[in-house]
C-alpha cells in the first residue's frame, strides 16, 4: 500500500538531528515525485558496527519510497590526508561494496533498490574537474578548511587534498542528479559550504537531512582507527561480549550512554525490519524478561535502575551478534571477499615477528631511524611514489576501478 505524504515525511524526519531546506523534500514529494538521495562514505577504514547507524536510515528512506545512491568515494579516500594510500584504493572500494551489501541484507533491506556509484566514474571527467576548479576559484582556504574540520583528517601542516575534499562533496550533489544528501551532523559545514556553492556555480541547492552521531562504546565517536571504540563486522561474539562489557554505561546514566543510543538508532529499527515491530527483549535471572517497544521507556527505566547495565549489555550483545551472524556466514562463504580483504587491508593480516637486525647506521632509512629516536616528527615527510602513484597518469588509472 503506497504511503501518504505525511508518512513518508515521518520516516524520512524520523531519528534525525537537523534539516537543511525541508522544503525542497517537501516540494518533490508534493509534486508526486520520487525523491533521489545520496549517501556517501569514503572508502578508508574497514566499516565497522557504526555503519548499521545510517544503513538503518538508508532502510527507512527506501521504505519512505525515495530512490537512494551509495557513493563510494574512492577519491575522496585519497584526498583524506592520504587515509587510503593510490595502491589500496581499488580493493578498499570494492571491499565496502561487499560490506555495506552484506549489511543491508542483514536487516532484510532489499539491495535491488540500491545504486552504488563509484567516485572515480564520473570525478575524473573533464567537466567534473573544471568545475572543481571554478570551485576552487571562488572558495576561501579558510572557507573550505573550516567546512572539513570535523570530517578531513587535521594535522599541523596539511596537504592541499584535504581542502578540495569538501568541494567535491558539494559537486557531487550535482552529478548525482540528486534532491538531497543523507550524512551525519558532523558533515554540517560541508553541506553548508554545498548550499552557497552550488548557486554560484549556476546549480540548485539541495535538502541535506543528518543522523545525530552516536557515541562509540567508549565514549566520543566511533573510529576505524580505535580499535576500541568500535565493534568490527567480523568479531566472534567472544570478542562482541568483551567489547559491550567494557562499554562506558554507568548505571542511572541515561545521557551520553553509548549502549541506549545504539539500541535506539539501530536494535530497535532493525527489530522492526526483522519481526514486524519494534522490540528489544531483555532477559532476567529471575522472573519475565523485560520487554521495550521504544527507548523513552528503555530510558524510563535505566534512569529508576530496573534496567541496569548488567541486564542491558548480554541483551545488546545478543542482539548485535543476531545482526553480525548472516554477515560472517557471507563472508566465510566467499572466497572473492576474503581475498579482497587481503589486498584492501594487508596490514590487517597475520605477519611473522622478524628479529631486529643491527644494520648500522649508514642502511637506508637509517637517517628516519635516528630522528625518530631523537624525538623529531618524521610523519611530514614528502609522500611515497605507494601513496601518490608516479605520475598523474598513474594515480589515475589506479583511481579508475
């Protein structure tokens, strides 16, 4: 049965912290038009369980009847202060396509609706790079550094790259033939920078509507680069319960609680993608579990300490590992996502221990050894030819996967 505008709008607004330009939704939807939205993620750090944040939103916009594209920004991996060094971008882009696949699987979204984009198949045309440049001609460095701020990596003296990240994210509004742009809060100064930039490009500003960001396990957002602030696709359920059980929950502590802000933005959601409704079951030693259909109670509760953190952690855990259990099961059962895994993330893999060799001082490399240990930073040396590619030619045709 096909729903009413009003409800499409709920689901859309539904779990968000902020609306730029609402009434550009609106608009279309008035107009009995299918609504375009693009999701992107820079394809650097292996996705995590944070991604089942926006998935879980990606599944409501799809049931709200929008068409919605993935954008894995293979260049935009590149450009983040070199996260995702020229070599690994290829396999790091298709290791994400199997992830975020498996992902939405796992909360029974169907896939057939999905269009995945690949940065690099169209940011590399000649009309895409001119107006990269008209961009660049009429946007401030301070402008441009301030819009990546909480996105791009920061550093003391960072690379040129870091600033034409958030104008490319702007152009791709355009290129994507969209109506508006699906990330998290923390994206708020570059869809900003994208709604006064794109008007003096001659283009239509977007709507951009924002997940709030959900506190990691160990407090602040969760990383790809903290292994312990985050709770990978592929851990055992061992390694889930270990992890949950170190969360930061202190009991009557409703705000600022990492587990109550995951059950709400995605156990409960995906619950209903699952079962039909809403329901987050918690098990006691004795007595009936404990049965929620929203968090306001869930909150209710934790607050008079009848759901303390010794009940609610097993009952994440559970639920978490029933998400994370078809996800492994494809994973084991490919041998085409396993070795890419290898190729996208070769530090990830075992590696022998080598016993140290007294080399001198006069074996290359030996300058960096001894500057290090004289406490210099080496970390702003020029980049490698592995990092950049040895020519433009090069870096582009590695980019063009």
């Amino acid at each position: 049965m096909a729903l009413t505008k009003e409800e499409q709008l709920a689901l859309i607004n539904e779990n968000l912290a902020e609306v730029l330009n609402p009434e550009i939704i609106e608009d279309v939807l008035n107009k009995g038009e299918t609504l375009k939205i693009y999701w992107g993620t820079a394809t650097t750090g292996a996705p995590h369980c944070g991604y089942f944040v926006p998935i879980m939103k990606i599944a409501q916009l799809l049931k709200a009847g929008a068409n919605v594209k993935i954008l894995l920004a293979d260049v935009h991996a590149f450009l983040d202060n070199l996260k995702a060094p020229i070599e690994l971008v290829e396999y790091r882009a298709k290791y994400y396509r199997f992830a975020i696949t498996a992902l939405l699987k796992a909360c029974n979204v169907p896939v057939e609706k999905l269009e995945f984009v690949l940065g690099s198949s169209y940011q590399l045309s000649s009309k895409y790079t001119m107006d990269t440049y008209r961009a660049c001609s009429i946007t401030s460095t301070h402008d441009s550094a301030k819009a990546g701020s909480e996105v791009v990596k920061q550093s003391d003296n960072p690379p040129l790259s870091g600033l034409i990240y958030p104008i490319l994210q702007a152009l791709d509004e355009e290129y994507l033939g969209v109506h508006c742009q699906f990330g998290g809060v923390d994206q708020r100064k570059i869809f900003a920078l994208a709604k006064e930039l794109l008007p003096k490009l001659g283009y239509s500003q977007r709507a951009h509507i924002m997940n709030p960001i959900v506190q990691s396990l160990s407090g602040g957002k969760m990383s790809s680069s903290d292994a312990n602030s985050k709770i990978d696709l592929l851990d055992t359920p061992e390694i889930v319960g270990r992890k949950v059980k170190k969360a930061n929950a202190p009991p009557k502590q409703v705000e600022d609680n990492g587990l109550l802000a995951f059950t709400e933005h995605v156990l409960l959601p995906a619950s209903s993608l699952l079962d039909g409704e809403r329901i987050f079951k918690v098990e006691q030693k004795e007595g009936d579990p404990l049965v929620y259909h929203d968090i306001e109670s869930m909150r209710k509760d934790y607050a008079a300490d009848v759901l303390t953190p010794q009940l609610l952690k097993p009952a994440v855990t559970a639920a978490l590992c029933r998400l994370l259990a078809p996800i492994q099961k494809e994973y084991q059962e490919s041998a085409e996502w396993q070795e890419i895994q290898k190729k996208a993330y070769p530090e990830d893999a075992p590696k022998e221990k080598k016993k140290k060799k007294d080399k001198g001082s006069r074996h290359p490399g030996a300058k960096a050894t001894v500057q290090a240990e004289e406490g210099k930073d080496v970390s702003k040396e020029p980049a490698t030819e592995a990092d950049v590619g040895k020519s433009a030619a090069d870096a582009m045709d590695k980019l063009a996967v």
